[in-house]
C-alpha cells in the first residue's frame, strides 16, 4: 500500500479501478440479460465519467451503443440548507429518454444514500423507467437510508471521521481511490457521499 | 441676580481671561477680576465665543409640534450655544401675519432658553402670489425684520422686486430660498454622475444659480439688500463674489452640512441625508469652505429642519428634506474649518455671531445679539471645550426629532456652557 | 454569492456567469419536460411585492418561484393596504412577521429595494424587480442570458442600447452587467434621454443611430413614453420614432446576424416597427420565456442555500 504526500493511503490503483469497472460491466450486462434498453446516467462530478467508461466497454462487450447521460441532482437534495447554494452541473438526458427503459445510475462513492435518494426523485420527474440499478465505484457505509447498490467495485469499510476520494483520469488526470483520515474533519455523512471540499 | 464670573476663558481664542457678569451684563474683563459673591465658573481651556445667532431655525410651532416645539427647538438651540434664533415661517398656520410671529415670539420668551426672532412669509401662505402684510409684521411686538418664503423659492421677478422694494422702508430684508422651480420638478439629488446612476431625479445646479444671479441683479437694481439662503454651488459662490466686488448689498448664508457632507452619502438611498438644497460636490464643498473664509459667504446658518421619524423612516422618494441642526452646528464648523486652518475662533465669532445678527437686525435695541464680549455688552455668552470628541448620538438630542445626518460621526467640540443676559442656558455636566 | 440583488453592478463576474450558467441548467431542467416543477425550494416562501403595476415581471416571477416549488405570495397595490397608504416599513415588517424568504420587490421609487434590504426591517432576500428609474438587474440578466445563447460568451460583443436612457431602469442594468461581462456598449439617445454624467458610466454614447448600426452584434430598444415629449424631451412621436426608432431601413444596416432584443412592453410604430419586431432576427419573444429561467436561477442561488452569514 503507497501514501500520498498528505498522508493518504491509496486502496485503489488505476489498474484496481479498471477491473472493477470491467466486472461491473459485464454484471450489469448479466444481470440486464444483454445491453437492450439500458440507459445509464452518471451523477456529476465523477460519476459521470465512470457511467462513459461502463458504456463503452458494454458497447464493446455487446456490440450496440449504449445511451450515456447525466443526472444532476442538486436541485432534489434534502440537505441543500447546510450551506450555500451550489452550481449547477449539467443535467444530460439521452434522446430516447428513460420511460420504460432500465436507467443505471452510476456514481462514485456510496455514503449516506442522500444522494442517491434525491437521484430517485429526479428520475420521477424526468419519466417512468422499468427498473433502476446501482452502481458504485466504492462503498464505503453509514447509510442512513434503506439504499443498497446492485454493483460495487470495491466495499471499504470506513470510519465517519476518514475521507475517500476518488480520482479519475478525466476529472483529477489520474485514476484511483484514496482513503484519508484528517485528524480535524469529523464531517457527518448527511453532506455528499465524498466527506471533502 | 448673583454674578458670575468666568475664569481663564480664551475670549475668541485668545489668552486666558476671566469675565465677570453682573446682572446680565459683562462688568469686568481681564486678569484676576474677582468678586466675593460671585459663583466661580473655572474655564480653564475653554474657548469663550459671542452668543451665537441662528438666522435660519425651523421651529414647526405652530403645527407640527410633533417633530418640534419652540421650546425644545430653542433647548437645543442653547445646547448648540446659540443665544438667538431666527424662526422661519413656514409653520402652519403660516407665519404671514402679525398674529401669527407675534406667537412665536411670545412662546420663545416664555421658554426662555434662547431669544426668538420670527421670519415673516414675503408671500400670503408662501404661495408666491401676493405678498404678506410685511410692514405688520415688522411693527408687531415681534419686530420682524427677516422674511422669506424658505421652503419654497419667491420665483416671480415681478413679486421678488416689488418684496426687495418695499422692506426698504423698515430695513428688512429678503431671504431667498434660491430654487427655480421648474428646472426642479421632482428633483431628489444633486444632478450629476451619480443622480443619473441612483436613478434619482436631478437637482442641477444652475437652478440655484440662475435665482442668486437674478436676484442679486434685482436688489442692486432697486437698491436693496437681500440675503441668499443656504448658499450651495461653487457657481452661487462665484456669483456672490462678484456682486461683493461690485459692491452689490447681498449677503449669504452656508448650512453646516454643506461644509461637510457629500453628495456621495445619497448611494445608499438613507433619507437621512435627504435635504434641500441637495448635498452637492466635494467641489462645491471646498468653494463653500473658501467662500466662508475670504468672507463671500457672510454667515453660517443651521437650517434645523426637524421630522419626525415616519418622514425618514420610509424609501427617498416619499422622505422629507431636511436635517437637524442646532445642536452640531458649531462641532461641524470647528471640524470643517477652524481644525483645517480656514478660521480661527474670532472668524467664527463673525460668521456665527456678529454677522447674522447685524443681516438680522437684531444686533442694536433693548435686547442685542452679536455684540462683541466686552464691558457694558450684554453677557450671551458660549464657552466652548475644543479638545472633546464626541460620537453623535441622535437620542441625546434636545429637539423631539431624530434626522440627523451625523449619527455615528465623530466630531469635535462641545459647548460646555451657553449663557443667555448672564443666565445659563444650557451647560454640561462637567462644570460648576 | 450575494444576499441581495439590489444592483447589476453588485454582481462580480463570477457571480453573473453563475446566474447565467445556471440558467442554462434551469432551462435544460425544464424545456420539454412534462414535469417542470423542481423541488428545490420547498417550504421557502418567495413575496410578490409590487407598489407599481407590472403583470409581466410579476407573472414571470411567480412562474420561476412555483416551477422551484416555493410558495408565492402576491403583494400589490391594489387590493391591499398598499394603496391605503401603508408606508413601505410598516409593509416590510409585515411580510417578515409572515415569515417570507424572500422579497422580489417593484417600487416606483428609485432605491425602495435598497432600503428593504438594508434597514434592518426584514431579514428576507430581496430581489429587485425594477426600482423606479434605477435598476432592473433580472431583466438585464435575462437579456445577457438571450444574448449568450445565440451569440456565445459576450466579452468583446457590439450590444448597442437606444431610447429613453434618461428614465430606464433596464439600461442602467444592462450597462452595467454588459460591462461586468466585457462587453463594448454603446448608448443611443436624444441628448435629452442621456443622464448628466452618462460619460462616466462604461459605455460609450451616439446621438447617430444609424452610425452605431453598422458593426452591432445586437441592438435592444428601449421603451418610450410618448409622455414624454410633453415634458420637451423630443418634439413628438413622429420625429422620434424618425431619428430614433427601428425600422426595416435601419435593420439592413445591421450585420445580418445582429439580434433585437427589447424588454417590452413595445410601442410599435414608436421606437420599433411590427416588421422588426416580428423579423427572425427578433428575439423578443425568447426574451420571456428566458426571463422564468434566469429568474429561476436567482431565487434558487439566493433562497436555496443557507446564506453566506448564517453559515460563517
């Protein structure tokens, strides 16, 4: 196991995060009976990126092209009084839509399931779809909501007071997971599944 | 009445003197005059300055005795160390008879706390139509030599004329309120870069200047005098200093906040520093305060405009002009000039004393204002500590109302005593 | 972000790309969708306050309001004590007893908003919805926000602005926030309709219309009140609408992509012809369906979050 210069320990590598990613993609394809009327949507930030990379290897996988968007969430979230309003990330739903399709949500970190509640509510408004699945890159406990992930690429148990970060080449320049413990951050889940600025 | 006697004042600002009183009246004046009954006041630092004279005081009795009364105009007066005031007439009913400055004279007496002096409308009801009984009201036991439709501008030449013409006869005079009216519909501000930014109508110079230049032209035409109100251009200055070097009898009053304050104030739309004539430059302010010096503008008059809190207390298009006064007048004055060098002690003496009471006619008769401090003169006297500085809280004010523009300021000075024909008017804790 | 929006000129660079920026996601979150209402201001209440008639800003803001699922309260002059007299505190100190989040307030008096905002009355947001012949930041946000989507980024644009400067609220707005977005603007007036002291302002100023034409990438004409040429602005309507007003002659002077914007409501025939207003250039029109989502944009930035204070 390597530490960064802050101290972090990494418990993903690159290679880690692309395995995990290939396994999921193929169980999200089992799991889908084939790549048909799958719709995956990323949550900003790095969720995005992750549900483009699943895409593509489905496509190749399956040989059709995958519908990949993005799903904002900000708007929907419950904790949106705790601190300044927020920009806004892009909120990109494919042509075909979501009604009577699988949707894949796909973020990185699974945390207090906050997020992925107010991905729900968002979903409502945006159409009907057959089913909803989850994937995460890393979950890392402390629900607070009866929320669970269909896929996970890794399972890191955690205390409240650690951090995991996720860095991916397309947001940070270079892929892996790092699990940090600052001896003065004892943030509450109930903020967003990534206990950083 | 016991004497007094006042020890190591600096008369005018001069060396330590001590000036005993006896029975309203200043009876010895120097080194080391004593006198065993006298209660002994130590002035000791203070600066002793001629009672000073206010020729322009909105009183609102009668009518609006909600933002003030002519007693507690005239405590506040003698906190300011004013010993006389001169009450304008805009008061409803309107001070345009005998009747009515025949009341406000009597009310004044009967506080007691500074002298009153009624300005008589020019015009009935200061409609600008026909003029007011003037010669009555200078002949009524109040003796009326000011009038003035301030409030409101006497625009028509033709009136303007004839009022100038006709005060000639028991030596009045005209106190302009130099506003034309129709280059100020509406007007909210000073017109200039930041009236077009606020998006608040402007008040243009010119439409002061046009007035001071009309009527300066007018007086000298029939030979009489005339006072322009609350001077606040450096174009009115320009135009008064020519006049003066024609030797055209005009004289001129400046307010305390057009010495000091800025139109710049007006950016946050607090009404507090809504009043008319408008806060102008810091230009116009810098010739307002030269103009003081060299003497082009004669006096310093407060325009203590009172209002109740309802009249600031709402957005500025709805809120009154106007700013208390009395009470600050000589902080300011002290702060705007005598601390930047433009005026020492004996220059306020002048401008706040000596001349409004000669442009008022109330320096001679049984009962004179702006003499100077000297044996036989009558003792109206202010005593004045100019070390002090104070924070300007508006709910230590004598007047009923609160519209101060210098909340919160700092400013220096403070009238120790005021003393009114011997008697104290108005004196601070600190002194016995 | 900032508590209030009292001025365009409040607004950094930062914060206006935020408000347009987020306007493009309100947009995206709702065009098209059957479901436009968003949560995100649940159980916020949002004020309506309006002294001074003005159906269309009030609609459009009560639309922005209730897509984000605020509760709307309207407040005009008619049919309330506003019209009895009651002075705009004890108003305020109504609506803060009621328990409101945020004031969007219209007041025939200029600065009326700042005084809500800063004398202690009301601890609510206010937005300024066009104070007397001050500002109308919104509208000059939702004119950037049109202006962006057809023209890209605005540094550097030819926005050309002409009419009534003297009296509107939508051009000191504009100006400002056009310059804040590094715009070159230009003023075009009558030298009646141009305030004294206009040269310090960040634009530049033309008695030409058809000479500021020619190299515009947008032209927004102002309303004019044919009012005014009773009080000697201009001679009649006639001669300004010849000197001044937009008609096809005067459009084919224009690089053919330029856009005309106006904030409405027009005088057709006064400061812009039917034929321009209707002309495919025009955007007119998209000028208020952007105004629900810059808006939008608004309330959620200032009444979503807690505020910058309460969280220090």
């Amino acid at each position: 196991m390597s530490r960064d210069l802050s101290g972090a320990r990494e418990v993903l590598d690159g290679d880690d995060v692309a395995r995990a990613l290939t396994r999921i993609a193929h169980e999200v394809v089992e799991r889908n009976r084939g790549a048909a009327d799958l719709v995956l949507l990323g949550i900003p930030k790095r969720g995005v990126p992750l549900a483009h990379r699943l895409a593509e290897r489905i496509s190749a996988a399956e040989g059709i092209d995958v519908p990949v968007g993005a799903l904002d969430v900000t708007m929907y979230r419950d904790d949106l009084r705790l601190r300044p309003a927020r920009a806004l990330e892009p909120t990109d739903i494919p042509p075909g839509g979501v009604d009577d399709r699988t949707v894949v949500l796909v973020d990185d970190v699974l945390f207090s399931g906050r997020t992925i509640r107010a991905a729900l509510t968002a979903l409502e408004d945006i159409g009907r779809p057959r089913a909803v699945r989850l994937v995460v890159l890393v979950d890392r406990g402390h629900r607070q909501l009866p929320i669970r992930a269909d896929h996970v690429g890794k399972n890191i148990p955690t205390s409240l007071v650690e951090s995991v970060k996720v860095r991916l080449a397309e947001t940070d320049g270079h892929d892996g997971v790092l699990l940090d413990k600052p001896a003065h951050d004892t943030q509450a889940p109930d903020e967003q599944q990534e206990a950083t600025p | 009445m016991t004497a007094t006697l006042i020890q190591n004042a600096r008369v005018l600002g001069g060396d330590p003197q001590d000036v005993l009183i006896d029975d309203g009246v200043i009876v010895a004046l120097g080194t080391g005059a004593a006198r065993e009954d006298a209660d002994v006041i130590d002035a000791t630092g203070l600066i002793a300055l001629p009672g000073l004279v206010d020729l322009h005081t909105h009183l609102r009795e009668p009518g609006r005795e909600d933002a003030e009364t002519v007693e507690s105009g005239t405590r506040a007066a003698a906190r300011g160390g004013f010993t006389a005031v001169h009450a304008m007439a805009n008061t409803d009913p309107v001070a345009d008879t005998a009747g009515v400055v025949e009341q406000v004279w009597r009310l004044g007496r009967e506080a007691g706390h500074a002298d009153v002096r009624p300005v008589g409308a020019v015009t009935i009801g200061l409609k600008g139509e026909r003029l007011a009984e003037l010669g009555a009201m200078a002949e009524s036991a109040a003796g009326v030599r000011v009038f003035s439709d301030d409030g409101v501008c006497v625009h028509d030449a033709q009136l303007m004329r004839r009022a100038l013409e006709y005060v000639k006869a028991f030596d009045g005079v005209i106190a302009q309120h130099a506003q034309e009216p129709r280059l100020t519909e509406g007007a909210q501000m000073n017109e200039g870069e930041l009236s077009g930014r606020l998006g608040l109508r402007g008040w243009p110079s010119v439409a002061e200047e046009a007035i001071v230049a009309r009527d300066v032209m007018l007086a000298a035409h029939v030979g009489s005098r005339v006072h322009i109100c609350h001077l606040s251009t450096r174009g009115s200055v320009e135009i008064v200093r020519l006049a003066k070097e024609r030797g055209l009898p005009v004289t001129a009053e400046v307010t305390p906040h057009h010495l000091l304050l800025t139109d710049e104030l007006v950016a946050g739309y607090d009404p507090r520093y809504k009043v008319n004539p408008p806060l102008r430059s810091a230009a116009d302010v810098a010739a307002l305060r030269e103009a003081l010096a060299d003497g082009t503008i004669d006096i310093v008059a407060t325009d203590h405009a009172p209002h109740p809190v309802e009249a600031k207390d709402c957005e500025w298009d709805a809120a009154a002009f106007g700013m208390l006064g009395l009470e600050t007048a000589l902080s300011v004055v002290q702060h705007a000039m005598v601390d930047t060098g433009l005026l020492d002690w004996a220059g306020v003496a002048d401008r706040m004393s000596y001349a409004p009471a000669r442009i008022g006619r109330c320096d001679g008769g049984d009962q004179p204002h702006g003499r100077p401090i000297a044996v036989g003169e009558p003792a109206n006297l202010t005593l004045v500590d100019p070390t002090t500085t104070t924070t300007v809280d508006p709910s230590a004010s004598a007047s009923l109302s609160r519209n101060t523009p210098y909340e919160g300021m700092k400013l220096p000075g403070t009238v120790v005593a005021t003393f009114l024909r011997g008697r104290m008017t108005h004196q601070t804790g600190g002194i016995a | 972000m900032i508590r209030h929006l009292l001025s365009a000129g409040d607004l950094s660079l930062d914060d206006a790309t935020l408000v347009l920026d987020t306007a493009d996601e309100m947009a995206r979150l709702t065009e098209g969708r059957a479901v436009k209402k968003l949560p995100t201001l649940r159980g916020r209440t949002v004020v309506n306050l309006f002294f001074e008639d003005s159906t269309r800003t009030r609609t459009s803001f009560e639309l922005a309001a209730k897509r984000l699922s605020a509760d709307v309260v309207n407040f005009s002059a008619k049919g309330s004590s506003l019209s009895k007299g009651e002075s705009l505190k004890d108003t305020a100190l109504t609506l803060e007893a009621m328990g409101a989040d945020g004031v969007v307030v219209r007041h025939s008096a200029s600065g009326a908003p700042y005084r809500l905002a800063t004398s202690g009355w009301i601890n609510a947001c206010v937005v300024n919805a066009g104070d007397g012949t001050h500002e109308h930041p919104t509208q000059a946000l939702l004119d950037a926000f049109t202006m962006r989507r057809h023209l890209g980024e605005l540094a550097g644009k030819r926005i050309v602005i002409v009419g009534d400067v003297l009296h509107s609220r939508v051009a000191r707005s504009n100006v400002l926030l056009l310059a804040t977005l590094g715009a070159d603007v230009t003023l075009v007036a009558p030298p009646t309709l141009l305030p004294n002291g206009v040269d310090a302002w960040p634009c530049a100023t033309s008695y030409d219309l058809d000479g500021a034409l020619a190299g515009a990438d947008a032209v927004m004409m102002l309303r004019v009140q044919s009012e005014r040429m009773n009080a000697a602005f201009f001679p009649s309507a006639r001669e300004y609408s010849r000197r001044y007003g937009l008609d096809t002659r005067r459009q084919r002077l224009m690089p053919p992509e330029a856009l005309v914007l106006h904030p409405g409501p027009m005088n057709r025939g006064m400061e812009i012809t039917a034929e321009v207003a209707d002309s495919a250039r025009s955007v007119i029109v998209e000028q208020v369906t952007n105004g629900v989502y810059v808006r939008m944009a608004v309330l959620y930035l200032m009444l979503a979050g807690t505020n910058s204070e309460e969280a220090a």
